[in-house]
C-alpha cells in the first residue's frame, strides 16, 4: 500500500504535465486558427456571395429548364464562374462530375451549395418562387411553333391596337411567357374592355397546348382515380374546375399554385368545408405531380451545385485590436483553466480503478485463481475490467478442470494396476494358481490399461496439433460397413441389433483409420448405452460438400443439460457408473478432435427415453 503512494503521485504529476502542454499547445493552435479563419470570413463578404450564389442558381435552373440535358452548359458555366470569381462544380446526385468551370482535382465540401431541379425549385434562393416549386421557364411540351406563335402574336399586336384605339389613356404592353405564348398587358385593371377587342385565337390553347393539356388530363385523372377523387377541367393556364356534381355542393374553381374562387351555390357545413379544402389539396397535387411527370424528359436531370473557392491564398486584412487580443486571451486561460482542472479530475478517477486491477492482478499471480474486481463502467476502463473478471474466472475453470482431469486419469490408470498387482501378489504368496485363466485375466487389465494410455496419447497430440493424417480417397458406405462388421460381434452379445444404411455411394478425402476410429467410438457408445432388445443404425449420406454419417441408437438418451458436456474428457452422465458400462470417458472426446483434424464437427442431439443421434460432419 505504502509503495503505491508515491507511484500515484507520480502517475498523476505525469498526467498533470501532460495535459498541460497539450492544452497550451492546443490553445495556441486554436487561436491562430481562428485568427486565419476569422482573417478569411471578413475578406469574403457574406452578402455578396449569397447574391452571387441566387444569381448563379437563378441561371443554371433556367438552363436545365430549357433543356434536357447538361451538354451544352460548359459555356454557360465558366461564364458564370468567371463573373462570381468562384469556381463552380456539377455533379449528379451521386456526385458524380458532370460539368467544372476549372481544372485541376476535384474537392467537393460535405454539402452542396444548392440542388439544380427545375421542377422543385428552392424557394431560399428564388424570389417570387411559385407554390408548386416548378419553374416557370420548363415549359416542354407547350412550346408553341413558329406558326402559332406568329399567329397570337398578331393576335395580340390586333388586340393591343384596339385597346388604344378606345382609349388614348390606357397603355398596352406584349409580354410573351416562357412557352411563346403573348398576353397583352395594360396598366387600366378597372375598365372591362375585353368585350369590346375580343380575340378568340389569343385566349383559346393552340393545337399544341391541347395536346399538352390533354396529356396533362390523363396523368391528373389518373392520379385522382387512386386517391378515389372526381375528375376536375384543367385550364391553360393550369388552373382547374371541378367538373359538374350533384346540387348542394359548393364549387370553387381553383388556379394553379392553389387559389380558389368561388361558384355560386348552396352554402356548406363546416364539415363539408373541410372535406372540399382536403380534395382541393388532392387534386392541386395531382396536378403538380403530373406537371413534373409531363416535363421530366424536357429538362435536364437533377444535379448538385458547388461553389467554391478558386484556391488563391486570401490576404489577411484583419487587424487584431486590444480589446480583441484581451478577449483572445480571456478565452485561452478560461480553456486553460477549465482543461487542466477536467485532467485532473479525469487522472484522479482513473487511478482507483487501475489500483483496483493492478492488486487483483498480484493477487491472481500469488495463485489467487477466484480473484475479481469491482468495477461498473462503459468506458475502456470498465471493458478492461469486464475483460479482466472473464480472463480470471476462465483461468479458475480451466484450473479446475486440471485437477478434475487428473484426478480423473489417475483414478482410470489406478484401477488396472491395481488389479494387475493384487493377482500377480496372490501368485507369489501361493494363494491362486498362475493357470492360463489367470494370464488372461491380467492380459485383459493390461489391454485396458494400455486402450487408456493410447486415447490419452491421441488426445495430447491432437491438443500439439501434432496429429498426422495420412489421406485417401475412400467410400463412405465401405467405411461405414468395415466399422458395423467389427463391432457386429459385441453388438450381438449385447442383444442389441446393428445396422447400416447408406444413401448413394459418396467419397471423401481423409484418413480412414481415423474416420474408422471416430465412427467405431460412436458405435460403440451406442451399442454401451442400448439395452438389450434396442437397435443402433449407422447412416451415411452426401449432404451438399460435406460427407454427414449418423449414429441412431434406441438408448437411454442423454438430459437436455447434460448434451453440452458429452465430448468433454472423463465426462459420465452417471457418475456412478462402472467402466464397464462406462468406457474410460475419453471416446467421445477423440471422435471431437478426429473430427476437428479433418476441418468437420461432431454434434449430438438426444431425447431422455427415446434414444439419441451423434453426427459426424467431414467436407468432402
């Protein structure tokens, strides 16, 4: 105890000094950071470059609009990064490079300046952007020819002529839209005049806008049939009107973006006023999802914009004041202060869990096998001792699997030995006769001892990895009748039937006086856990690249908690049981490490009072 003080103290003044400098370092670091930084953010003048970023968003939407796709942009582009002074970089939405105003690597930021989509525009960096996000300009399908444009526009030149022919005060203007189609604009919005210039041609669609409108038709209505909705007139200009329903029923006619006005009708509850604005939601939807559906192959595909900086070192213009470097200096000692004091902290609670470690570690090198810390944490210090409690507790077990292992062994060797020397002591006092049933009764201890040593052998050079197979191509049904032909005779004198079966005539690779051996021991266990009057049945299949042989018995079976311990070395259910119904405890354990050797498994799955299954998986 008294040696650890002074390594505490020490470990802490280390973890103090530490801290420390990396603080300062840090600190210092930082504010020359933020000093470049600040330097750079002050030169780049926010408002411009978010003007420059809406100007540059502004042109590129209106391209993708009027096109369908980025070839010719490249222009377009470079002009554009020329006037900003920024570099400009395209990319699809998997980043992909489509079009770049410089040359050079490619660095883009973590997130794009602005998503080019003419069909949802970003309202942010638009002004007067419309309710359905659409662009105005992607007009595709309702681009008028040359002929109809020529012909409204005389139209409109026609209508403009009268209007000023009723009036000399009134002042006309021809505006023509995105699509070519010219409306005539006056600045007298109180005098109804229409009556009086009427022009049919300049207020009816042209032949092409009805076959737009008439596509348009067809995506709406359809859209309104799954959401269960009537079917609505669409307008040129995209507005829409209920078609006629039954009387009592309030009907609006609603303009595209989703202002409504009203029909004259009977008046509604508040229900149905409800129920009338959620259908008008539907169908505006419906109609600016078929809108995007009609134009998507007339623009061009979404793409992501990123402006950046060109790469030129910025000069430093800021100019650090007095109040700005006491400021600085303020917030470094605060971070100083705070850092060292969070360290400190931080040192001192770590040191009483590496205490705690450090003496359960002595303790488990003194012998101490049950030592355990303490320790309930979710940091690296808390898997460490999490770590070290598994570490600790599987030492204890393999500890006392040891001693159980060689009690077991000595109590297996015991056994034969002390037979061997009560017959041969008999002999020399003059007790028995040394006749022939004698030497065949010691030969019998001798041959069990000497089965003992060689499954030991076995296991310890298969645990070296020092086992050797020697293998061949063999058949997997002339193995399985071999093993069955010589254990036939023991089979029989134990009244127990043994049989084989085979499906098809697979072959493997392997050693087959190993794989004898580890099918011999599954019989054999089998035959020893049968009563008389029961069955084993030896099976052998081809079960996709592996080679599967079952061994079947009609036994005792095998407890649901006892299945895991099976092939554990010296492992008896009964623990009472003799060896001679018992075996040494060793067989089941070879026929694991046999099976290991070869690159296959060995499982078991039984039922107490209806027998048990062992498997023998090799590939082939």
């Amino acid at each position: 105890m008294r040696r650890d003080v002074p390594l505490r103290r020490s470990l802490l003044m280390r973890l103090l000094a530490v801290s420390v400098l990396v603080s300062v370092c840090s600190i210092a670091a930082t504010a020359w950071l933020t000093v470049r930084s600040t330097t750079v953010a002050i030169q780049q003048e926010q408002g411009q470059a978010l003007a420059d970023d809406a100007r540059t968003y502004d042109a590129l939407v209106g391209y993708a609009a009027t096109h369908p796709n980025w070839d010719g942009a490249r222009q377009a582009v470079s002009d554009l990064a020329r006037k900003i002074k920024h570099r400009i970089t395209l990319t699809t939405e998997d980043r992909t490079p489509i079009l770049d105003s410089d040359t050079g690597p490619i660095s883009l930021p973590a997130k794009p300046t602005a998503v080019i989509d003419p069909l949802s525009v970003d309202g942010a960096l638009v002004t007067d952007s419309p309710t359905d996000h659409i662009d105005p300009r992607a007009v595709g399908p309702y681009r008028l020819t040359r002929t109809e444009h020529d012909t409204l526009r005389s139209a409109a030149q026609r209508r403009a002529a009268c209007l000023r022919n009723v009036s000399f005060a009134i002042t006309t203007k021809i505006v023509e839209s995105p699509s070519g189609r010219p409306r005539v604009e006056t600045d007298d919005h109180g005098l109804d005049l229409s009556s009086r210039c009427d022009a049919p041609v300049l207020d009816g669609p042209t032949r092409t806008e009805a076959k737009a409108l008439t596509r348009l038709g067809k995506l709406v209505h359809t859209c309104l049939a799954h959401q269960r909705q009537p079917d609505v007139k669409l307008g040129l200009d995209f507005s829409w009107t209920p078609l006629p329903g039954p009387a009592g029923v309030t009907s609006q006619e609603t303009r595209a973006g989703g202002t409504t006005r009203d029909v004259p009708a009977v008046a509604t509850s508040q229900e149905t006023a409800r129920d009338s604005a959620k259908s008008r939601k539907i169908v505006q939807d419906c109609v600016t999802s078929g809108r995007r559906e009609q134009l998507a192959p007339y623009v061009a595909p979404t793409a992501l914009m990123f402006v950046s900086s060109r790469g030129s070192t910025p000069s430093t213009i800021f100019d650090l004041s007095q109040s700005n470097q006491a400021r600085i200096a303020g917030v470094a000692a605060l971070v100083l202060l705070t850092t060292v004091t969070v360290t400190a902290l931080a040192g001192i609670r770590l040191i009483g869990p590496l205490r705690a470690l450090t003496g359960a570690a002595r303790r488990m090198e003194e012998g101490d096998v049950s030592a355990r810390v303490d320790i309930e944490r979710g940091d690296e210090i808390g898997r460490l001792a999490t770590a070290f409690n598994a570490m600790s507790e599987r030492r204890e077990q393999l500890e006392n699997l040891r001693k159980a292992m060689v009690s077991d062994v000595a109590h297996e060797l015991r056994t034969p030995l002390s037979n061997i020397r009560g017959w041969l002591e008999a002999a020399e006092d003059g007790v028995v006769e040394p006749d022939r049933s004698l030497m065949t009764s010691l030969l019998e201890e001798a041959v069990l001892l000497q089965h003992v040593i060689d499954d030991l052998q076995d296991l310890a050079m298969a645990d070296a990895g020092a086992l050797r197979l020697h293998k061949e191509r063999i058949g997997v049904p002339d193995l399985v009748a071999q093993v069955v032909t010589a254990h036939t005779g023991s089979a029989d004198a134990a009244g127990v039937a043994l049989t084989a079966h085979a499906e098809g005539h697979p072959e493997f690779l392997a050693d087959p006086m190993r794989v004898r051996q580890a099918v011999g021991n599954l019989v054999s266990n089998a035959v020893r856990h049968t009563p008389r009057g029961g069955s084993v049945r030896v099976c052998s299949r081809l079960d996709g690249d592996h080679v599967v042989i079952d061994v079947e018995d009609t036994g005792s079976g095998i407890a649901a908690e006892d299945l895991a311990h099976v092939f554990d070395r010296f492992w008896r259910a009964d623990k009472s049981r003799s060896r001679a119904t018992g075996g040494s405890g060793l067989g089941l354990s070879i026929v694991r490490k046999l099976a290991e050797a070869h690159g296959g498994t060995v499982s078991a799955a039984s039922e107490p009072g209806r027998g048990s299954v062992f498997t023998l998986r090799l590939p082939t």
